[in-house]
C-alpha cells in the first residue's frame, strides 16, 4: 500500500498538474488579417460564446468558456474586424465550443476542435461550422499535460482563424 502511494506521488510530480488553456496561446497571427475582407473591418460584436469546460488539475487541460470567448474577441480586434463601439457592430456573432476531442495517450497529441459560429443581423443569419486540429509534439513539451494543452491552445487558434477566413469569403457581409 506504501509503495502505490508514493508510486502515485511520483507520477504527480513528474507530469504535474494539468493546466487550462491560455487566452495568449489561442490568439490568432497578426498574419491572418491577411484573409480578412477589407469592406468588413469594424462590423462584428462577440454577443454571446457557449461551451468550453474548467479544467480539473488533476485529469486534462481543458478549454474554458472565459478564455475561449476573450481569445476569440482578442483575435477578432487584431483581425481588425472588431466595431470600435460594441453597440455599433452591424453583425453579432455567437460561438459554441461544440466539441474538443482530445487524444488519451501518445507522442504526439492530435486535438480536434468543433465550434458551431453564427453570425446574424435584422434579416441575416449565417451558420458557420467550423472543425480544426491543433497539433504538439514531443519537441513541444516533453511533459504530457503540457503538451495537451498546447494542442488544444493551437487547435481553438486554428479554429479561430479558419472563422476569420470563412467571413472574408461572405460576400453578403459587406
């Protein structure tokens, strides 16, 4: 009984704690304004964001919905897509962290993010699904936990920016 205890101890300080993911590792590259439509910038407003989950520290790296909504804001005012006023937005956008499926096991983590986009105004409403994988290597982080969470920061980051280039393509939103 003494060794599984201390056995178990020794698992814990090897890999540590799980920690969330971070607002800064989902944000988006200043690059993607490369795919932003011109005729949109300054037209959105973040009206609501669902889904995400805490993370427990002694289980997985999670996504939670606080941090998912501010980098997705975030990353929406670098893109410069952002109305300067929030009640000046001509369209809203709402977000729903669908799913996160997240690898158990491996050298290499594979995370998939589902997110469903909506974007809407008086007589426009536009349903943009998005699915993205954010990958993390070894060489990323030796530690398992660590390396889970950068998988989920770069897949939600990639997410993020496949939405940015969806909306440059909305001709309607101009």
């Amino acid at each position: 009984m003494k060794n599984n205890i201390v056995l178990a101890l020794l698992v814990v300080a090897a890999t540590g704690c799980a920690s969330p993911a971070t607002k800064e590792g989902m944000l988006i590259s200043p690059t993607v304004t490369q795919y932003t439509n011109p005729a949109q910038k300054g037209k959105f407003t973040v009206a609501s964001v669902t889904g995400g989950k805490a993370t427990n520290p002694m289980w997985t790296s999670q996504v939670s919905q606080e941090n998912f909504e501010s980098a997705l804001k975030e990353s929406l005012a670098i893109a410069g897509l952002t109305a300067v006023d929030s009640q000046a937005g001509q369209y809203k956008i709402d977000a729903n962290l669908v799913s996160l499926d997240q690898p158990l096991v491996g050298l290499t983590f594979d995370v998939v993010s589902n997110v469903n986009y909506r974007v809407y105004k008086d007589g426009f409403e536009k349903i943009l699904p998005i699915k993205a994988t954010g990958t993390a290597t070894f060489s990323d982080a030796a530690v398992a936990i660590a390396r889970l969470r950068i998988a989920n920061e770069k897949s939600i980051q990639n997410n993020i920016t496949e939405f940015i280039k969806e909306l440059g393509k909305l001709n309607e939103l101009q």
